[in-house]
C-alpha cells in the first residue's frame, strides 16, 4: 500500500540523487580533522582527551535536548553538532577545566546555533563563538598554555612575540611540527594542511578562501617584516602560528556564515587577513583569527548582496 | 476597569519591560547587579509616580499641539530632584548607576504612560497605574539582573554564593545583559501562549 504511494508520489526537483549529504560531508570534515587530533593528543595526552570529549559530548547532548524542545524531527546522524564541539575543543588550550569546555560547547550549540534557528540559519561560526564567550568569561584559565610533551607552563609563540618577554621564539619547523604551545588542535601545521587539503581535495571547501585568507596575511606581515628587517622568516612566523591555519580551512570555509559567491570568497579572505594582521600587530590580544573570521561572519549577508552575479539575460540597469 | 485593576495590569499582564519591552536600555546598562536593578526600579517609579499624578493633574490645561514638550518639562524637574535625592542620601548607588539617572528624563516607559495614561485619566487611576508600571518594571529589572548576579559574579546582592572560580564574567558584561533579556523574553513569551494571560 505504502509503496503504491510512494510510486505515485511526484517530489519537487532536485530528482537526481547525489551521495554530497549533509551527513556525508560532515563525516568527511570528521575525517580532516583527524590528523589535528591525533597530533593533539599526542603532545598533550590526557588533559587535552578530556577537554575534547567533554566538547564532543557536551555539543551531542546539547543539540538532541534543542531539538527536543523545540519539537523539531531529531536527525543526529548529521554529525554537525560533533564538529561544532569538535572544531572548538581544537581552539582551547589543553589544560582547560572540563566543565568549562561542556559550558562553551553549550553555549555554542544553544545560544549560537539553535536560538538563531539550528542547522543552516546561525548568523556566527558557533565554535567561534564558543572560544570568544569562555575568553571573555574565564581569560584565566583560556590563558594558560601548556608546553607539548610535559605540559610546563609557558607563553604561546605569539604570545612571547607580543609581550617581548625576550623569551626565544620557536624555530619554523617546531611551529611546522607543532611542538609548541598552543591550542589543542592548532599547534601542528603539517596537521592541519594534511586535513585543509583532503577537504579541498573532496570539494567541500573553495581554494579562494584560505588561499585569499592566507596570502593577504603573508603579504601584510612580509611588508612590515621588511620594513622591521625581519625578513622572509617574519611573514612565515605569522603564517604558522596561532590559530591562522585551523582558522583559514576550517572556520573561514564553514558553508553557513561564509560568502556563497565566488568574488565573496575572496573579499571575506582579505577581511579576515587583514583583520587578524591588524589584531596581532596593533590589537591588546596576542591572537585575533578568531575575532576576525566573527565580524566578517557579520558581514557576510552583504558581501554575497554586492557579489552576486547578474541574471543572465536580466536586462541592463541603464536599459 | 477598577482602580485594583489599573494596578494589576502592570505587573504581570502589561509588564512594561517583558510584555511591552520598554525601558530596554536601562533595563540592559544597570542590570549588572540586583542592588542596581532595585535601586534604578526605585528611583524610576519615583518619577513616574510624581510625573503621572503631576500630568494628570494638569492634563486639561496642556495644549495637545506641545503636550510632549510638556512631559518632558515635567519628567526632566522630577528627575533632577531624584537625581540630587539620590546624591545626597544613596551615594554608592548614584555613582553605580551614574548617567542612567539623569536619563531617566527620556525613559520611554515614564514618556509612554504620560500619553497613554495620566494625560486622559483622573489622578486616582494614574497613582494605581504609576505604581503598577513602576513595582512590574522594578520586579522585572530584579529578575534579569539576579540571572546575571549569579551568572556573572557568583553573588546574590553582593553576598559571595559561588566560589569565585566558577562564574562566567561574560554574564555581567554587556553581551550578557543581552542574552538575558532575550532569554527571558522568550520565555515569557512561551509561557504566556501556553497559559493564555
């Protein structure tokens, strides 16, 4: 009986069926971001596997309870909520109190995703969001940085860079590696290029943005090394460290709160770019990538307003 | 509508910042603190007592074509004199609240029941109607503001509740006034559709 109406049952386009799901691009961002975690885990251990699965977790359970309340169908199998904490345990430093990670993925997942209409509607990057509320809320404990392999206490590569504590920085290949200190997920950029380009690889991401992204930052910070008498190791410092590379893959390509046109992508690169230089060389924080990629989330609805293309045979404004 | 009436209907039914969402910048700025919402509660329904019975006492003599003007005269004297009130016997609270007093003089709540209310009625229903604006707004200020004392400062009117580790500061900073708000708002606004006010 039922399938006698399906049968006769005539669907609105699209009726070709694509294996590009939700939940199958989900898996593949659960994928690249594989080789981040392992890294992660290897040089924080213990402490930095707790605040990954308290996100992780935290994130699942916040969004089947929205769901839930607000009496929308449950399609877990989406995945999206594990990126979201996922991408953001990335962000934290290692040494995190673990409830305060489950608050930030809350957080992120309740206020920031389903309060502004779930999956597809949120104007932020939630994980973003989720970083920026516990710096605000907690700057003690989201300034603690760990030294890889034996957790020591100590100041991250940019950190050292903008105090001039006179501290030495870290060569380019440990910043490469990742054996510095930093956030979970954000030391190693091997890493994290290894899972950017996998994503590039499958399409779900667009070379314009971390292309644009990264290159605006390398040009602004080779100018000012030059001027500084840096050199070629300047720019190549601000490329590998912080968060800019997790930034410019994962956060700036997030298919929601980015630009869907192509000249879009480029622009909210350059914003970014431009964004974090000014923040990390003129702004009080040591790190901006975050910040930077949340106001060109803001603006983002007017980037793709001024960019999209003309209707073709639409007619000419001037007739 | 009886006079008991004109003083319900501010509290819950006509709440001027839940239901009307009036008042929302001080509702916002001083909320930080339950002692600062209460005081800013007081110090509002002060001048909205005085501005009522004042305007409606003077509503057949105020010419419609500068009735606003009018008000605000009438706010702005009521103002200054809780202003230099508040100066003189509530130092500590004038100073946490600081520019929020003078502006209550373009609150639009007090402005909104001049026009609605004291100017068309009789001085006894706009006494029952400033009280009932002014203990809804008071009650509702109490309300957002206890959220964010202990959200944000682990203390319940400036007694220590919560070690000092645990509250996220972001609560008393202006995101978190905002967040609140919203919250709150929605909440009411889901529980006013399931219980029908």
């Amino acid at each position: 009986m039922t399938t006698q109406n399906d049968l006769l049952l005539v669907t609105s386009s699209p009726h070709i069926h694509s294996p590009d799901n939700v939940p199958n691009a989900m898996r593949d961002v659960l994928l690249a971001l594989l080789p981040a975690l392992l890294c992660g885990l290897y040089f924080f251990g213990l402490p930095a596997l707790g605040v990954i699965v308290s996100c992780v977790v935290s994130a699942y359970v916040s969004e089947l309870l929205c769901l839930k309340a607000m009496g929308k169908e449950v399609r877990i199998t989406e995945q999206s909520a594990a990126v979201t904490g996922l991408l953001l345990s990335f962000c934290l430093p290692p040494a995190l109190p673990i409830w305060m990670a489950a608050l930030g993925s809350a957080f992120a997942i309740v206020i920031v995703k389903h309060l502004f209409g779930g999956l597809g509607q949120n104007v932020f990057n939630p994980a973003l969001i989720g970083r920026a509320f516990l710096l605000a809320s907690f700057p003690v404990a989201m300034t603690h940085w760990s030294k890889p392999l034996d957790g020591v206490t100590t100041a991250t590569p940019l950190g050292i860079l903008k105090e001039a504590t006179g501290q030495p920085l870290p060569h380019l290949s440990e910043l490469f590696i990742g054996t510095v200190a930093g956030s979970i997920g954000e030391t190693s950029a091997i890493a994290i290029l290894i899972g950017g380009c996998y994503l590039l690889y499958r399409g779900h991401i667009d070379w314009r943005t971390p292309v644009s992204f990264l290159g605006t930052v390398f040009l602004l910070t080779a100018v000012v090394g030059t001027i500084k008498g840096g050199g070629i190791q300047y720019p190549l410092f601000h490329l590998l460290s912080g968060g800019l590379l997790m930034g410019a893959f994962f956060m700036a390509t997030d298919w929601v709160t980015t630009p869907v046109t192509k000249l879009g992508r480029i622009l909210f690169g350059c914003g970014c770019g431009s964004l974090v230089v000014l923040i990390r060389l003129k702004g009080g924080y040591p790190e901006g990538v975050a910040y930077s990629i949340l106001l060109m989330n803001v603006v983002t609805p007017l980037i793709d307003r001024y960019t999209k293309q003309r209707v073709f045979g639409g007619g000419q404004s001037n007739g | 509508m009886s006079l008991m009436q004109e003083f319900t209907k501010g509290i819950i039914k006509e709440n001027p910042l839940f239901r009307l969402v009036l008042g929302t910048c001080p509702a916002l700025a001083v909320t930080t603190s339950v002692e600062n919402g209460l005081g800013m509660g007081a110090a509002f329904t002060g001048v909205l007592l005085a501005s009522n019975i004042a305007i409606s006492l003077m509503r057949s003599i105020i010419p419609a074509s500068v009735r606003i003007p009018a008000y605000v005269v009438i706010i702005a004297s009521f103002v200054t004199m809780t202003d230099q009130l508040m100066h003189a016997f509530t130092p500590s609270l004038y100073k946490a609240l600081g520019i929020f007093i003078p502006l209550i003089v373009v609150n639009c709540i007090i402005l909104g029941r001049a026009e609605a209310f004291a100017s068309r009625n009789s001085v006894l229903p706009s006494i029952m109607d400033a009280l009932g604006m002014g203990l809804g707004f008071t009650i509702a200020l109490g309300l957002v503001s206890a959220f964010r004392e202990v959200l944000g400062a682990g203390s319940f009117l400036g007694i220590q509740i919560l070690p000092e580790s645990i509250p996220a500061i972001l609560m008393i900073l202006p995101p978190g006034g905002f967040i609140t708000l919203g919250c709150l708002l929605a909440l009411l606004n889901k529980l006013q559709k399931k219980y029908a006010w």
